[in-house]
C-alpha cells in the first residue's frame, strides 16, 4: 500500500486555557471522563483528570460512573467528587429486572429522547496503540447532523447513512500515525452498517436485548446507589453462545430514561484463530474486550448526547515472532445541542474514506480540547525512517 507522510499539529492556545482537574476525594486519583456542563458548553476531563473550562464559569455540574453529582458555583482548580459507595461488597443491593428496564426504554425510546433534527458541535478523537504505545492519534472539531438521534435500521443496510448521520469536518487539531505493520491496517474502508450503528444507544439496545431473549440466557442486575430520582444499577448478562457480558447503567426512574450506560463484551477466552495479513502471510490472532459508553444530559426537558465511546482492549496478534497487544477508541464529546432543519449539513464528510481525509471546514471554536500527558509525549516525539514513521495513509 501506498503512504503518504504527513503531520500536522496545529497550536491554538492550550497553554493559555485555563483548566480544572478532578480528583477522587478518598484517594486523590484523578477522575476521566467527568461530564461537565458549563454556560451552554460541555467538555470531558482526560485521562489524567484535567478539563479545560473558562475561569468565570459558575454553577457548572460535574457527573461521572460511580460517583455522586455535584454543582460548583464558582471556578476551582481542583474538584474532589465523593465516590457513590466506598466498597461494593458492602453496599446493600436490591435486585433489579435489567430486561424489564431495557424493553420499556427502547419501547418508548422515541418519546423520552429528543427526536427531532439536531446539530451539535463535537470533538472527534481516534487512538490506537500496540503494546500499550500509541501509533495513532488524530483529534478534529466537528458539526454532527443526526436526523432523528435514533438509528434508523432500513436506512443503515441500504447504506443510505446521510438519511441517519452527517458530519462535517471543521478542523483537525492533531493527527500522526507511526505504524506501518499490516495486521493493524484494514482491508477495506468501509463505513460499515455496525460502525454507524455504534453511535446510537438504541442500536446497542436492540443488540442487548438480543443477547437476553436468547434461550438459555442468564442474567442479573443490582441497584447499588440512589441519589433523588436516579439510581446506579449494575448488570450481567451469560448467554449459551459463550458470551460475558457486564456493565452499568444510571436510571432515572422519574423520567425512565437510561442517562448514562456502560458495556463491556468480555472474549479475551474465545480460542485463538488463524488470519491473513493484507500480503497473505498468516499469524495467530485472539479477540479482545469491546466497551461502549453512552452519556445524555438533560436540556430544556428533553434528553440529548454528550459522548459516545467505543474501544476495544487485549486485541492480541502473534506476528512474526512477536506478541502484539491493540487497543483501540473511537470517541465523539457533543460539546453543544441546537434544534436543526431536515436539510443536514453541507458540505458534508465523505463516510467511504476516513473523516479526516475530508476537505475542512475551518471555523474559530473555544477551546475544548486538552491533551493528556500520554497523548501530549506522542505528539511532540520525532520519529526517522524505517519502522518508526510517520504516516498519512
């Protein structure tokens, strides 16, 4: 395959944003991926728990898995947020009938999520690494168009994807990939039915509740914490297939709406199997972990996005002699919501090449971006020829 060289790394004013960091107020552990809402804008801290936020924000809530809500009133460097439980062997859990949750939700998904044309502005973050080091990272603001918020199957195995989804590619902030080994690289690009259907919660709802019609399923789920009207609720599912499943979910049980959940399809035991690389030579390859976030927030009455995140973990190849350990994530952070019309974005990403191959179109946003070290170290490493390169593919 042909590649092309190429890295791009634009600067625009991070070292004079000003940002917060949150921590666990037991341990001091920073906390990723804390949804925060401030003046209209919402943003995520990473994986070192650092967010960027404007230093007059006030009242700005802060939520994430497994603690308790808060709201600050004024801008503070540092937020400690107190865990929901401290030890979940001794909280005292009452049980819960997942499936009964799950049908009434996606019976009446159309009426307690917003539904009606929607644009909103996002950050598009893509990263993959080989034995816990990044070889690839590419970070673009974005406008996402979705027609309905909901997966529309008939439109998805017609690829008919701009009657469901449209993207249009604003500016790419960072991207740089290393990584040339063909085990990593896809056959093809196809923007599949499943890859689109990963965006909308009520596609993985259907595929749940899949797995718990199955005949010989077993399955549990447990309420651990409430606090008002929401309850944190953890499941698993066990199917004959040999599928594990666990995860949890935030109920609100006022408005029976699913605010936040989180999946986790555990196969790093299914048997190792035989593939062929792109030139034909085979190795041995071993499924991984998939996980799947889904956050909403409430806005003028009604539910709408704030992430979406997909990744997979212990995606493991023996190639050439060597052990090779992929993780991948693919994230969207919906930073603003505005009702929209039915015509949808133009111009608009091509979905059957990589977005950020799409013609920019550039627009002056705030800042709501802010590398974690990890990604930081990546970015400002300089690579030579042969294995370690940079690449455009």
């Amino acid at each position: 395959m042909k590649h092309y060289y190429f890295f791009l790394v634009l600067c625009f004013g991070i070292f004079s944003a000003q940002k917060i960091r949150v921590v666990d107020s037991e341990t001091g552990i920073p906390v990723p991926n804390a949804r925060i809402i401030s003046q209209e804008q919402i943003v995520y801290t990473n994986e070192d728990g650092y967010a960027p936020i404007g230093q007059g924000a006030v009242n700005f809530e802060i939520s994430a898995s497994g603690f308790q809500n808060a709201i600050f009133p004024q801008f503070n460097s540092s937020i400690k947020l107190k865990r929901a439980y401290k030890n979940i062997d001794a909280v005292k859990m009452a049980s819960v009938d997942i499936r009964e949750i799950f049908e009434d939700v996606n019976k009446n998904y159309k009426k307690r999520y917003y539904k009606e044309p929607s644009v909103y502005d996002v950050v598009y973050k893509e990263k993959k690494s080989d034995n816990n080091k990044l070889y690839f990272l590419t970070i673009a603001e974005a406008k996402l168009w979705s027609k309905s918020n909901y997966y529309n199957y008939k439109d998805g195995y017609q690829k008919d994807y701009d009657r469901i989804l449209q993207m249009q590619l604003n500016n790419v902030k960072y991207l740089k990939n290393i990584k040339s080994d063909d085990i990593f690289i896809p056959g093809t690009n196809d923007f599949s039915h499943e890859y689109m259907g990963n965006y909308f919660f009520n596609f993985e709802l259907n595929r749940v509740l899949f797995h718990l019609k199955n005949k010989g399923t077993k399955y549990s789920g447990w309420m651990v914490f409430e606090e008002g009207d929401e309850q944190l609720i953890t499941f698993k599912i066990k199917s004959l297939e040999g599928i594990d499943v666990k995860g949890e979910f935030k109920f609100n049980k006022a408005d029976k709406v699913i605010t936040y959940f989180e999946i986790q399809y555990l196969q790093e035991n299914v048997p190792m199997v035989k593939r062929k690389t792109a030139t034909g030579e085979e190795y041995d390859y071993q499924l991984g972990n998939a996980v799947l976030i889904f956050d909403f927030y409430k806005k003028n009455g009604v539910y709408v996005p704030a992430l979406t995140r997909l990744e997979g973990n212990k995606y493991i190849a023996y190639y050439k002699g060597v052990r090779h350990e992929k993780r991948t994530s693919r994230e969207l952070i919906y930073n603003t919501f505005k009702k929209s019309d039915a015509d949808g974005l133009n111009p608009k990403v091509d979905f059957s090449k990589n977005i950020w191959d799409n013609v920019q179109v550039k627009e002056n946003k705030n800042n709501t971006i802010l590398l974690s070290e990890q990604e930081q170290a990546f970015v400002n490493e300089e690579y030579g020829t042969g294995s370690d390169r940079m690449i455009y593919p």
